[in-house]
C-alpha cells in the first residue's frame, strides 16, 4: 500500500504542472494537486498510525 501511495503522490507532482496549465488554469490546477498530495498524505499517515498503533516506544519504557 506504501508504494502505491508514493507512486500516486509521485503522478500529482509530476502531473500535477502539465495538468494544471492546460486543463483547469493555473490557479485551480496548484489547488487540485495540494488536495490530492495532502490527501495522499493522510492517507499515508493513518496507515501508519494502524500499523505502529500498538508498538510500544522505547524511549517512553526506558523513563519508566
């Protein structure tokens, strides 16, 4: 799933300039490409948040 999402974050930036200007105008094109990068983004970070979840941080059992 991590590599789908880096190669779906990886189209938007590249895409993201030829898509831009040519299809929507400059202005809307840089908003579409944010959304879908930071959507990618939170989809990135909960699956992460899933995996390590109930992984316990060792710098938190060394204080203790």
């Amino acid at each position: 799933m991590y590599t789908a999402i880096a190669i779906a974050l990886a189209v938007v930036v590249i895409g993201m300039p030829l898509y831009g200007s040519l299809h929507v105008g400059h202005l809307f094109g840089v908003f579409v490409g944010e959304v879908l990068a930071l959507v990618l983004f939170a989809a990135f970070w909960v699956l992460q948040s899933v995996q390590y979840w109930r992984v316990d941080d060792p710098a938190i059992r060394a204080q203790v």
